[in-house]
C-alpha cells in the first residue's frame, strides 16, 4: 500500500504540469469506466498553448471559439453575455452554433447532443468551470480536475439521491468546488455533521468532524470518491470504504488521471495562434473593456458560482410563508452576514420560501428576484460565515408546479429575459381580489403600466382585469369590444410566465 501511495504522489507531481500547459499522463487503477476509454501504447502529451509562442495573459483564450450550450437552466441571458465578453476580453470567441471552427465545446453534462460530433472532429469538451480555473489562472491548461468535464450522467438523474454529505478540511474554492461536486452528484449537502449524514468527504483524517465520523461509524473519504462518480465510475458510489478513497496524504486532492479519458484526445495537439491575431488581439481587448461594469475577477466569480450572487449586489431579501419566529431568526442572520431586508420589492434580490404559494410577494419575486430559495440557504450560509451559492437551496415544489402546470425555474429564467406585461396597459375594476393596490405592484414589476383611469379611444395593448361583481360596469368594454379578463389572467400568466386569452376571458351578463 505504501509503494501504491509512492506511485500516486509521482503521478500527481506529473499531473501538475498540466497547469504549465503539458503534461504527460501515467496509467490507472483497474476499474471499469462509463466514459469511452483511449487505447494507446505510445505516451501522449497534452497540451493548452504551442509553448513555442509567448501567449500574453491577458490573451490567455487566443485562438479558441467556443461554443457554450445547455446552461439556459443555469444562468440567465444576461449572465451569458457577460461569459461571452469575458471570453471576447481575453482573446477568444463566442459562437451561437455548432460550426467547424468551434474548437472547444462548453456543456455541463454527457447529454449533450453535440459531444460525439465533436470528439469525431477532435473538438475539445469541458465544462464551464474549466474555464473559470483558466481564467483564475491566465493559462490556457488542459483540463486536470473532475468539474473540468461534462458530468458524465444526466444531474436530474441523482446518482447519489440517497446520501448526505458534508465536508472537513477545505478552505475558499476548494470548498466551493466540493458543494458543487456534491450537488451534482445528486447527493444532499449539509454544512455539520450529525448521525444523518452517510458520507464525510475529508482533506486529511483529522479534526472533531472526522473523530466524531469514526465514532458514529459513517464513512469518511478523500475527493477521488467524487471525482470518480462524476466521470462515470459508478460502482465507487458503493465502494466508500475502498483502500483508494482512504488516501488522504495527496498533493492535490481533486488530482485525476486524464489519460483513460477520450475527451483527453484533441488536448494532444497544442494551439498555435495565427502572429497577426494576436497583435489585434490588444486593442480590441481594451475596447471590451470599457464595456464590462465590473472587474474581470467578478465575472470569474460569477462563472464558477453560475447562479450566485451578481454585480457584488448585497443580498435583498423578504419572506414569504414562513413562521414568524424563523423568520425573525433569518433575518438576524442575513443582516449579521451582510444581508439586509428588502423594504421594497422591486429592491428584492432573493425571496425565502418553505413552498409556492399564491402571494402578492411570490407573484412579484418571480418578476424581480434572482432567486427563490429555502430557508436552508440562509442557515447554512450563516453556518458557513458566507453567502453561499444559491443553486442547491433553490425552492422546489414538485407538487405545486404540477397543480399550476409550470416551471418554477424556467419562469424566473423567461422574467429575467423579457417582462410578461411590457408593452400592455392594464386597468383594473374596483372590487377585484385582490385589491387594487396589490394588483399595481404585481402589474408594475412584471413591466405592466397601470391605469387608474379608463383609457381614451387608443385601446393597443388594453387589458381589463375584473370579478363577476364588477360585471355590470364592464359593459362599455363589451360593447367596444374590448376583452375583459378575471384576475387570473394576470396572476397565472405570471406564474407560467404565458399568457392566457381563452382561459380567463370574462363574458357579458
């Protein structure tokens, strides 16, 4: 076991090279693999840059085009076309389709219809946090680490629905990149340990939370356990106590050996960027520049967090069906953290939640806020003396989204791209329910411009809301032909993010 050790630590000395730009990989433990294995008998290099050019860092994405695909889930439009002008900034480009000049794929998992299209014309395929650790670095590097990749089964899959895990030992991105290897397993993160968890992920076997572990007999293990489950060695999920996962002592914990990897192959050939790019390359990069409202370092941050906290904004919160007493317990722990409470809701950047409801601040949260969360995200981040990343906290209510026949997650992405009511003029009659005011602010915040007055002979894009009480004083808007809508209308159509004309459509008495 000591010599196997001795040879892993030399492996990973080697490995290390690929953050200069080559590398040349060893050999595998024996283990059979869902990603499609390379069979070569000649030792292969990797490689980011020709290192017989000098790239400029700030140039470190000179001679890629990539294409960036499958993460409208993820993030929003706008965050995408800061990727793309982060991208631009540092010499690459962006394409909208699959063409030939695309040498690097960008997706988050196998179930990418274009990966084997690209591995047939030696396209390279990572993941959108290769490109942040390329960024963080100014280095264009093979990918060295399990995130790199496209997670090699579907997320929605839950390969590790039935654990829950925490961690020991790690510190800033580090620990960030285990949440995320966490999640994307499927398995459920806690940020303390106790009786429920089935797994420790440990730095070195140390500290209370590994003692207490040994005590309570759960299973402890080093990163490969993820990393391998993430590349798609999916009997290491039942192997937790496996000689290789008890090896603590590693340089470089998140260490991988790329070579059985297919998508390893077009790393074998360097990039060499064409002289005269890169001399055009530094006045067009300080022209983006100008254009970016923050620094490069944010936008880095952004990529990694994918659905974090953006522009630096302090978190702006309000609750919604939520005990009175926890809430008053959260919100101690948001301002304590940095947070403050939203007076307003146009101001509001996250919303807390236990499940969907039918709220005038719900309605509004889906057309203002980033994000729509548990409690949990703001327990675990006060456990974790930070902000934590919001994707794993996100409300989920299965239940709910069936009822009302809609996408939680997919109508605040559509809230976020174009406001349901921009355009539209709504009035309101006087004994709707809600009231008229609540009305107003969901009708204003989903881009809606309200009428405390009947509109003149101009009826463009002219809503009526109205109740059946109300029915008589409609009758102008009957006889002019002007569709009258129940409530519902609006209320629903902001929920699904659609709207209805047929559903919800008053008729005359």
């Amino acid at each position: 076991q000591q010599q196997q050790q001795q040879q892993q630590q030399q492996q990973q000395q080697q490995a290390l090279k690929l953050q200069q730009g080559v590398a040349t990989p060893h050999t595998t433990h024996n283990s059979s693999h869902h990603l499609p294995i390379v069979q070569e008998n000649s030792i292969m290099q990797y490689h980011g840059h020709d290192l017989s050019q000098f790239i400029p860092p700030e140039c470190c994405l000179a001679g890629c085009v990539f294409l960036i695909t499958d993460y409208e889930n993820v993030v929003d439009t706008h965050d995408y076309d800061v990727w793309k002008k982060v991208i631009v900034q540092h010499g690459g480009v962006v394409s909208d389709n699959y063409l030939s000049k695309v040498t690097h794929l960008v997706c988050p998992t196998w179930s990418n219809p274009y990966i084997h299209r690209a591995l047939m014309e030696h396209k390279r395929v990572v993941s959108a946090h290769w490109l942040d650790s390329v960024l963080a670095d100014k280095k264009l590097y093979p990918p060295c680490r399990a995130l790199h990749f496209p997670v090699s089964f579907p997320m929605a899959q839950g390969l590790c629905k039935n654990h829950v895990m925490t961690m020991t030992g790690f510190q800033n991105r580090d620990r960030l990149s285990i949440k995320k290897m966490v999640t994307y397993s499927g398995a459920k993160y806690s940020g303390h340990l106790s009786q429920l968890n089935t797994v420790l992920i440990c730095r070195r076997p140390e500290g209370s939370k590994y003692d207490k572990a040994k005590e309570w007999r759960i299973p402890t293990v080093n990163v490969s356990w993820l990393s391998d489950i993430l590349l798609g060695r999916f009997e290491a999920v039942n192997l937790v106590r496996s000689a290789r996962y008890q090896q603590f002592d590693l340089l470089d914990p998140f260490w991988i050996d790329v070579k059985p990897l297919t998508l390893m192959g077009p790393w074998s050939v360097p990039i060499r960027v064409d002289p005269i790019t890169l001399r055009t390359l530094a006045p067009q990069r300080d022209n983006i520049s100008n254009d970016i409202p923050s620094s490069p370092a944010v936008k880095r941050l952004k990529m990694l967090r994918a659905g974090g906290l953006h522009n630096g904004l302090t978190p702006c919160v309000v609750f919604t069906g939520v005990d009175a007493a926890l809430v008053d317990d959260l919100k101690s722990k948001l301002v304590r953290l940095g947070g403050k409470v939203a007076d307003r809701m146009k101001n509001a950047t996250h919303l807390v939640a236990l499940k969907i409801t039918r709220t005038a601040k719900f309605f509004c949260a889906i057309s203002v806020c980033r994000h729509i969360v548990t409690p949990s995200w703001l327990e675990q981040s006060f456990v974790s003396r930070q902000f934590l990343d919001e994707t794993q906290f996100l409300l989920k209510d299965a239940e709910a989204e069936k009822m009302f026949g809609f996408s939680l997650l997919k109508s605040m992405n559509l809230a976020q791209r174009h406001k349901l009511l921009q355009d539209y003029q709504v009035f309101v009659t006087r004994n709707v329910v809600p009231d008229v005011e609540t009305l107003r602010q969901i009708i204003d915040l989903a881009g809606g411009r309200f009428l405390r007055r009947k509109p003149g002979p101009d009826k463009t894009n002219y809503v009526v809301l109205s109740c059946d009480v109300d029915l008589d004083s409609c009758q102008e808007f009957f006889d002019k032909n002007i569709a009258v809508y129940n409530v519902d209308f609006v209320l629903t159509g902001v929920l699904t993010q659609t709207l209805d004309y047929k559903s919800f459509k008053l008729n005359p008495l």
